[in-house]
C-alpha cells in the first residue's frame, strides 16, 4: 500500500495564544486513534516553532546556514503525519478530516504527497 506524507503548514504569527484548545486536542486525539486503530497512521507528529530550527541551504556551490526564526517565511512546517493508505483517494479523505478537526482561528495548509518507494 502507498505511503503518504502531509506537511502542515502554520502561520506562526496568527497562531493562538497558548496553543491548541482543550477541544482541539480532544478531538484530534480522537482522530489519531480512530487513524493509528485502522492501521492507516504510521507517524505523526507537531515541531517545535521555527525559532527552535536552524536552515540550510545550498546554492551556487555554497552552503549557509540559518538559525531560526525565519522571519522571511510566512508559513512554517508546523507539523507532520505519515499514512499508509489504500489509494489516494483514502489519503485524501483521511487527511481531509485532519484538516476539519481545527477550529476557525487555525490559518493552516496541509500538504499531501505520496513517499516514492524505490
């Protein structure tokens, strides 16, 4: 079965105060046992915030590195969760219910891709 691999990206600025509700995390505690019960979670994970993260970047031949926080970057890769679905189509579903699980004041994007196998 094909593995699938969603970025959520957060607005760090926007964020609510305090982070997650009592609510949020019942509910999505919820979801990620009704998940990880029918074998489709793999992982899944929240970062600490970009002030905690250090960049790399090549370019040209040359490297930089960049210690957090990336005031550039409007969103940052605020979490992550790895599934193993049947198609896409059931990636899609699963991860669309993650995404309904927040309440309105979460500015987020989840990006979904599939994990190439070799």
């Amino acid at each position: 079965m094909p593995r699938f691999l969603s970025f959520i990206s957060v607005d760090e600025k926007n964020a609510p105060e305090g982070g997650p509700s009592p609510e949020l995390t019942r509910r999505m505690g919820e979801l990620i046992e009704e998940m990880t019960k029918a074998g489709v979670l793999l992982d899944t994970a929240g970062l600490t915030s970009s002030a905690h993260g250090v960049r790399f970047r090549r370019t040209g031949g040359r490297l930089t590195v960049t210690d957090g926080p990336f005031t550039e970057a409007k969103e940052v890769i605020g979490g992550y969760a790895i599934v193993q679905a049947k198609d896409r189509e059931q990636a899609v579903e699963w991860t669309r219910r993650f995404v309904d699980v927040h309440e309105d004041e979460y500015d987020l994007t989840v990006e979904l891709r599939e994990i190439a196998e070799p």
